[in-house]
C-alpha cells in the first residue's frame, strides 16, 4: 500500500518541485494538493492522508493554525511544517500545535524525503537547530523564557484567530463571513471582541498584531521569492 501525502503551499511553483520530488520516491504518492490552509484542512478530512506537509506563510489560515485543526479533528494526522526560517516563536508554535515534523525550505530539497521517511517509521523529524533546543529542554522552559518580559496579550479563540487572519488580509466583514460560513453580524462581533480583547484601534494594528504572533507572514513577491528560499520575510 502506498503512503498518501497531502501537501499544502500557496506558490504553485513550489508545489510542483514538492510533488516532483516526493513522487520520486518509491511507494509515495501525493494525493491532493492545497493552496491555502482551510482547503488542506477540507481535504485532509476527506483525503485522510499518512502524511500532510503544510507551509507556514498560507493565506486564510496559516500553516499552525491549520496544524491545529488537523490535530484537533484528528489525533493521528502526521504533519511536517514548512518554514522559510527557524525562529524560536516559530519552533515553540510547531511543536505546541502538534507537528512531529520541522522543515526549512531552504534545505526541502535535502530533508524532506528524510523527514517523511521518519514519519513512515513512526519517528519525528527536526532541524538540528530544534534538536539541540528540545535537547537543551527548550519545552519545559518554554513559559519561564519570557519571564522577564511584559506578560503576554489575551489569548485568541480559534475562531478569533481565523477572523483576525482574514481580516489582516484585507477582507471584508461580509467576505470574512462567505469564507466561514458566518452571518456578517457574527463576524462584525468577533470583530469587535478581538479589538477589545488586544486593546487595538484600528485594522493596521490588527496587521501589526498578526504579523507580530505569526498569524500572517510577509510573503516576497513570487518572481522573487522563488529563488531566495532562504530569504527571511
């Protein structure tokens, strides 16, 4: 039996090289390709793939958030997160929402193959970077590494998380609403809740807030970011 593999990316180009490369691969298929985080989220339901490989920087629900959801309908989904850099924010939000894998982009073309291959063999992958952190007991310490620092914002629902997403795309109320099979009054309440809740004024701090706690990514402009994988945005 074939190991089915859902991969999810916005860039087309970059799919293509994935695809190309894991279908290399003895045994492997890759059985639907995403290019947002919701549709992977759909698809994976329907798809139930032994693996689903999901790019940080999606639009309309980012790669942990849609790690997250994958996890919380499923326990058993095995997910590798794609990322253009390993940040410690980033790192401790893969492995909180549940990836047992870890990936650069920069370095897909040498790891990928590896990573899933050690998913296949009921192991996790990491960077060594995020070894030598869970190593050093990064996870235990996560909490106390900001001890010195200003306590945290109010934390966000997932439903909140998923409005302030789509919000600080650029979406209306009422497109927000289309996309999540909400009245538009319901995302005008969340709307008004999140703003309250973060003590924000206006959508560019919305903006600000969700680049900030990696809700949105800046994402180069295609003709460039293809080839500066390595490019931290």
């Amino acid at each position: 039996m074939k190991l089915r593999i859902l991969l999810a990316d916005d860039h087309e180009i970059v799919r293509r090289g994935l695809c190309a490369l894991l279908q290399k691969h003895e045994g492997w298929e890759v059985c639907g390709e995403a290019s947002d985080g919701r549709e992977a989220v759909e698809m994976a339901k329907r798809l139930k793939p032994d693996v689903v490989i999901v790019d940080v920087g999606m639009p309309h629900l980012n790669g942990l958030d849609t790690t997250r959801q994958l996890l919380q309908h499923d326990p058993n989904f095995k997910v590798i997160v794609l990322t253009i850099t390993d940040s410690d924010q980033i790192i401790r939000e893969a492995l909180d929402a549940g990836a047992r894998g870890f990936v650069l982009k920069s370095d897909a073309a040498r790891d990928l193959v590896s990573a899933v291959e050690a998913l296949q063999s009921k192991r996790m992958f990491f960077t060594p970077r995020v070894n030598d952190l869970v190593l050093a007991g990064f996870l235990e310490k996560g909490h106390a590494v900001s001890r010195n620092e200003p306590p945290n914002l109010p934390t966000l629902t997932a439903r909140e998380r998923e409005v302030t997403q789509l919000l600080a795309e650029g979406k209306s109320s009422k497109e927000v609403a289309t996309v999540l099979n909400l009245s538009t009054k319901t995302v005008e309440t969340h709307r008004s809740n999140i703003m309250r809740k973060l003590s924000l004024h206006s959508i560019r701090d919305l903006v600000v807030y969700a680049i900030k706690n990696n809700i949105i990514q800046i994402q180069m402009p295609p003709q460039i970011h293809r080839g500066t994988e390595t490019t931290v945005v």
